[in-house]
C-alpha cells in the first residue's frame, strides 16, 4: 500500500481534520469523551509544523464503532470531504475511535482514503502514521485494528455475561424504564442492580389532579380486566389526557419522536399537537411481563411481545414487586387473547347473559351468538356469505326470552335433584369439581388458578417454538432450541403435576352452597330478594359456567305457538360434564 506525501501539496499549509467517536452518550472527562479525543487531536496538529486545523465537526456519539450496520453520519461526512479533497490527513486519538470491525475493514478505509490522497494519524498510537514520514505506518496500522476487533468481541462477550447475571438478580439493566414504572439501586448479594417498582400515583404527589403514568397503568389493567378492546382503551386514555410513555420521556430525548408523530397525526408542525394513545402502546404495556414483577428475557421474533426470563429450571424469575400478582396477569393475557370467556363484552360495549362470551352456540353452523345491536334486544348469528359447507344465513332469538329459559332450566334442575339419579349425581360431581376452582381455601383457589394459567401460558409457548422450528439453525441455533423446549417441558410437567394435586384437594372438600343460595328469597332466586336478582351479570355467568358446557339455539321450524314457546323448542342446554384427562379421552 502506497504511503501519503503530505510534504508537497501545491499549497502552504497541509490541511487537517480531527473524527471522534463514542459509543455511549456521555460526556465525561475520561478518554472515551468526544471533547477530550478533539482536544487532543487538536493539540498533535497545532504541534507540526506547516499543518492548519480545518475546523469542521466529524464526529459520532452514541454510535458503535463495532457493529457494521451502525450508519456514522459523523464518519459519512468524513469520507464524502476526503473524496471532495477538503483536506489532507485525518487525526484520531486512537484506531479504535476510526472503527473497531477488523483490520480487513480498517485497512478498506485506509485504501479508499488514501486513493483521495488522504493520511491517517493517531496521537496515542505514534507508530500508526500512513504518511510517508513512517513507512512502517500501514503495517502497525492493520496490526492495531485487528486487536481493536477481538478487544470488541471480549468487551461484547463480558458484557452480555454481565447482562445474564444482572437480569438473574432482577435488575433493570437496560433501555428505557417501562411506562409507570421507576428503577431503584439496591444491593443484592454484593451487586449493585436496578430494581423495578410501581412508580407514584397522583394522590401520592403535590399534584392529586394530575394522573401520572402509574395511573394510566392502573386504569388500562382496570378496563382490559372489564373486557375493554385496546382501540377503546387508548381512545379513552387520550380523551382523559394521560400522559404517554412519549410524553414521559425526557425533553430532549423525546424531542425528534414528538414532532414526528405530531407532524403525522396534524400534518402540520404545530408543537401542541397533544400525543395520543395507540392501540399497539396499550397492547405492549399490558403484555409486558413486568406488569406481574416477572424479569423479562428476548422478544419473542414471531409474535414480537417480549418473553418470561426463566431460570435453569424454567420457573419464571420473579424479580420485582409488580402492579399486579402473577395470577392476575396471566387471567390478563386470557382476557387479551379471548379466552376469558366470562369476562367478554358484546359488540354493544355491554356484558349480556348469553351473548359473545361462547356459551351460546349457532345450531346452523355452530358459531358464538352475539348481540346484534344496541336497542334490538336479539342474540344472532348472521354469516352474510357460504363458507366452506355452511350456507349464509340468519338466525336470532330474543335476548330476555333465552335469558329466561336457560336460567330457569338450571335453577329447576337444581330444585328437583335426585340422589339416586346416576345422571344427576355425576352432573352434580362436574359443577362441583368446577366450583373447587373457585374454591372455599382462597390461597389455595388462588394458587389452583395461577397454576392453571401458566401451564395454558407454557403450552402456548411451546406450541409457539414448534412453529419456529425450522428457523433455528447451525448447531447454536438446534442447541438454543433444544435448551428452551427443555425449559418448557420441565415447567409444564411441574405444573400439571400440581394442578392435579391442587383439584384433588379442592374436589375432596368442595361443597356447592346450593341451600345457601335458595334460602333467600324464600326459596325463589328470581324473587327481588333471591339470590339471581341479586348478582350482576359477570356472577351469573360464573354461575352458568358451573353447570352448563353450551346452549344451542336451533333454527325455528315453524311460526305455530307465542313466540316464548318457540324459542323453548329450539333452545338445548348442553350439561355440564366431568372433566376428562388427556389419556381417557385418547
């Protein structure tokens, strides 16, 4: 490689230009500091002689000089000048500052700078000099990089163990603190972490008025739990004007992602443009794990939500005091996926007996009934076009009257049980085997259904990862895989082992209240003091979950009789039956 002459230029002076690098964002006094690279370089050029500094700022802060898909814009600038002739030697501190991917890279940008006539000087490294002043200058120079690029690989090396450590402690180790939440140093076993904790509420502030970002988490939970959509959810936010993960960003940080979205959601620039909600910030937030005070591990590549740090034995690492407990989470994210049955709304935005929760069934083409629309008062069925086998059509039955019949059928089977009916005794046994879950041990009810949700969690996971199958590959790639559904398994043997403990349990002492719930109204649940007219709606689902798999509605097969009695002949009521295993069902 030819080496640069800097001593003949056909002007006075040699011209030179100074680059700095940092991969953080931190200006500090230590070597690492942009400040004090310049300064330096700054100081070697004023020391030649016949050498002017050209003032012009190439420099990049916060940017890795490791990762090749990193853009410089500082570095860009650089090289575009060179080629342009501005100037005739670049001064660095260190090689490792210019870049740190090899020396097969390093000396890439040492050929194409010098094609432009353009030497390399370092001020720490003396002997890295492509000018002609040093012949030994391109040899040292790729010697210097290729310990650049292996220091990197260590460093990169150090510091994802350090990270692994760190997370299996609970530490917060980086990016930005989650929305609502604010990050503590504590000790743990001689480290020093950042813990995770709910941040404060309004009413814990100088400002009761003004929600904080602690607050909007406690009411998205609230809603989401009440069968609110995420659309809704952020379109209330916003109207309530709670402040967005945005919003709560610091001022400079947050500036360029403001006006960009202000400049969006305007088209304009108009700076109080106020930041809204989005159903994705919603949906993030109440799928993040940490909610439930769980430590987090990589985002899953498929559905993009991020995943339950797990340790040697798969069980989820509980690093910090979350906004809800593990079981209200995991019931959260059935509510989010719809498998939460009893907690579905209608289309409507309210909650009706029957309705959009799966309990009512189509007998056409076995589809869930809905409501059809505020002020109709029809629970329906209507696929508007032939699917496959099934033929567009409409099917509705009046709300109050399928309220009525399924409500009355199951309170009339109750008053007439009979001991000695096998039937009666076995459909007893399943509604009481149901109830346990609930259960009169509320720790043990508790645990039963956290248990529950994991193990629904952990099989989703693995169902999940079989998915991915094929995308892990090489032999880091099938030992990753191997590791994780090891991980898996182990948690979902250990959880249907204590599941069927736990139901073993609660099914020997559970006793359904059925005397407790007759007594009051004198003996009459629809009786303005007995026990149906009491409950809200949420309560006589979970009533009617007890005892009922399905109702289905059939399609009407003639218009003889009132209009009660032909909705009696088409409704079925499917009972409830004993829970099978997976062997006694194969």
């Amino acid at each position: 490689m030819e080496l640069i002459a800097l001593g003949d230029r056909g002007h006075d002076m040699v011209r030179a230009v100074t680059y700095e690098r940092q991969s953080h964002k931190s200006e500090t006094d230590s070597q690492a500091s942009p400040q004090m690279q310049r300064d330096k370089s700054v100081a070697f050029i004023t020391s030649q002689d016949n050498w002017t500094h050209i003032e012009t700022d190439y420099s990049d802060v916060g940017l890795s000089g490791y990762d090749p898909n990193v853009f410089r814009p500082g570095f860009e600038r650089l090289m575009e000048d060179a080629r342009a002739g501005k100037f005739d030697v670049v001064v660095i501190y260190m090689l490792s500052r210019l870049t740190r991917q090899g020396a097969a890279e390093a000396l890439k940008i040492q050929q194409e700078l010098a094609k432009c006539g353009v030497a390399i000087v370092s001020t720490q490294e003396p002997f890295i000099n492509t000018s002609d002043d040093n012949p030994f200058g391109v040899a040292f120079f790729a010697l210097i990089a290729g310990l650049a690029h292996q220091e990197s690989k260590n460093k990169s090396k150090f510091i994802r163990d350090a990270f692994a450590i760190l997370k299996a402690k609970g530490s917060h180790s980086s990016g930005p603190v989650p929305h609502g939440f604010v990050a503590n140093e504590i000790n743990v076993d001689g480290i020093t972490i950042r813990q995770l904790s709910p941040g404060p509420r309004a009413s814990e502030t100088e400002t009761p008025d003004q929600p904080t970002p602690a607050d909007s988490v406690d009411v998205m939970i609230e809603w989401a739990e009440a069968g609110k959509p995420a659309n809704a959810i952020a379109t209330e936010l916003t109207a309530e004007g709670y402040t967005t993960p945005l919003d709560s960003l610091g001022e400079e940080a947050a500036k360029a992602r403001k006006a960009a979205a202000q400049k969006r959601r305007t088209n304009g620039t108009d700076d109080e443009a106020k930041s809204e909600w989005s159903a994705n910030v919603v949906s993030r937030i109440l799928r993040d794990p940490r909610l439930a005070g769980f430590a987090i591990g990589p985002v899953d590549p498929k559905t993009k939500r991020r995943t339950i740090l797990r340790d040697e034995h798969g069980q989820p690492v509980q690093a910090h005091n979350g906004y809800i407990s593990p079981k209200r989470w995991y019931d959260l994210q059935q509510t989010l996926d719809g498998r939460k049955r009893e907690r579905r709304m209608d289309r409507t935005g309210e909650m009706t007996l029957l309705g959009s929760w799966g309990i009512a069934r189509c007998g056409v083409c076995d589809s869930g009934l809905t409501v059809a629309r505020a002020g109709v008062g029809n629970y329906i069925c209507n696929l508007r076009r032939t699917v496959g086998d099934q033929p567009k059509h409409t099917l509705r039955v009046q709300m109050d009257q399928a309220d009525g019949i399924v409500a009355e059928r199951v309170w009339a089977r109750l008053g007439a049980l009979d001991p000695s009916d096998p039937d009666d005794v076995e459909w007893l046994s399943a509604a009481a085997e149901r109830f346990a879950v609930q259960g009169n041990d509320p720790e043990a009810a508790a645990e039963l259904a956290e248990q529950e949700a994991q193990l629904l969690h952990v099989q989703q996971s693995i169902s999940e990862l079989a998915e991915d199958r094929e995308a892990y590959v090489g032999p880091t790639g099938r030992k990753a895989f191997r590791e994780t559904m090891a991980k898996y398994a182990a948690h979902e043997e250990r959880c249907m082992v204590r599941i069927d403990e736990l139901r073993a349990a609660a099914t020997t002492s559970a006793r359904l209240p059925v005397d407790e719930w007759t007594e009051s109204g004198e003996g009459n649940p629809f009786a303005p003091e007995g026990v149906w007219s009491r409950w809200d709606v949420a309560e006589r689902r979970a009533f009617l979950a007890l005892f009922i798999d399905r109702v289905t509605v059939s399609a009407a097969s003639s218009k003889r009789g009132t209009t009660y009695d032909r909705s009696n002949e088409r409704i079925e009521i499917h009972w409830a039956a004993p829970r099978q295993d997976e062997d006694e069902e194969s």
